[in-house]
C-alpha cells in the first residue's frame, strides 16, 4: 500500500559552518531563496532577522511549504528545515546546495513525512519521498 | 551529562480540524503569533499567504526562532512547527493553545533536540527541554 504523505520534512544539521557566512544576513537571504529555486520550488516571501551579537534568522515561504535556517555563528552551526510537497519539488537538492554554500564539514538531515492521515493503514509500501501530495495553487 | 541542545523543535501534526478556521488566514495569523505569545516567545515578523481553491501557510518569525503552519482545509488537516531555543520558552504550552483554537480532534507531537553538536559525548544526562541554550538580542 502507497504511503500518502502530503509532504517531506527534512531537519538539517550543520556544523562546522564559514562563520562569516552563517553571520551574513544578505547572504543568506540570498542562497536560502536560491536552494528553494534548486529544489524547483516557487518563492512567495522571505522574512530575515539578524541579532546582537550575532546569528541570523529566516525563513522563505515556498507554494510548496518552507524553508528555514537560524545560525549560531559562535558555534559554526546552523539549523535548516526544507518543507516541501508536490513531486516536482526536491528538498534533497536544496540540502546539498546549502551545504556547499555555507562550507558545512558536517551535515545531518532527519526526514518526516508529514500529512500521512492516522488512519491509514499502514503496511508495506512504497516509502520515501511522498507518493500523493496536494499543494495549493496561488492567488485565491 | 547534560545533552547541550541549542533549541526543541516539535513537528505537530493535527487532523479533524475545524475546516473554516483552517482557511481562514487572518484568523490564522492572529492564533499563530498568540501561540507564540503562549509559550513566552517574542514576535517579529510574520509571512503569510492563502492559495486557490484552499489552504494557508504562514511563518512567524520569533525572537528564538519560528512557527510555521501549512493547511490543507480539505483534510481538516495542519502541519505546524515550533521551534524555540531558550529556557523562558515553552512550546508544548504553544502547542496545547493551538490544538484548541483549531479544534483538532488528534494531534501528534515529535520532538526533536537542535544542536547537539556530534562531538559531545553522549551518555545517561538530563534529557528532554533544552538544558543549554543560547539565543541571540535584537537590535544588532
């Protein structure tokens, strides 16, 4: 039986990040909109925030979901999540993008599926990445 | 030894949602940064947009990080994500305020540490909220 998720989850784990980099908040606005566009994902809005004495929030609001990133550039390290629905979208791409980007030595990523009704039942499927999404088309 | 998490993060996943409320964006945005008001945590921004034929996704950016929460009106079902770091914070209490404003009738909860750095030594410490957090001030 298929899993049907209405969407994937990924929670990124990076450390040992440029610090400069992770601490820029242009930057980062930047490449976390370009890693939605890699992923094949269509940028609605972006809001950043950055902090005394350091580190940066944001997010990036995506038809298919969400990208964020907060960054710890006292510890090299910053917390990414890719929220993605619809089989034209691939969060796995925005992943390495950004790793590459920010220089990480070390990346770990927990993937979820989101949306799988609970009562399902569930069985042995297909699983991995979500097999029946649903996203919304813009501009009610 | 203490596990040293930098922030919590609670993926929440609610079913049988009231379905008007779920598509209903002003209203979502007010509850959102009420949730975040809940748990202690400091509005800063906020994104939000409504798509076609239905459904809602919105960010609100926190002083110690995000909510997010994507609808899909014609499950009854919302994706929500609360991320905090620090100990004044609470985002099981975020949580609570939003299963009742959504009149969801099942809500599951994964909670996840943020920034456990892979060189700490991990063995039988405290575990569950964050012992050692560190979050930015504003105004940079």
């Amino acid at each position: 039986m298929t899993m049907k998720a209405l969407g994937i989850h990924l929670l990124i784990e990076l450390w040992s990040c440029n610090r400069q980099k992770i601490d820029n908040l242009d930057y980062l606005e930047k490449i976390m909109s370009q890693a939605a566009e890699v992923a094949g994902a269509t940028v609605l809005k972006t809001a950043f925030q950055d902090f005394n004495p350091q580190g940066v929030s944001g997010v990036v609001v995506i038809a298919e979901s969400h990208l964020t990133i907060h960054t710890w550039p006292e510890h090299g390290y910053a917390a990414v999540d890719i929220f993605t629905c619809g089989s034209r979208v691939n969060p796995w791409k925005a992943a390495g993008f950004l790793r590459q980007e920010l220089e990480a030595g070390d990346m770990q990523i927990r993937d979820f599926q989101r949306g799988i009704p609970p009562t399902d039942e569930y069985g042995e499927g297909d699983t991995g990445f979500a097999k029946h999404v649903a996203c919304g088309n813009l501009n009610r």
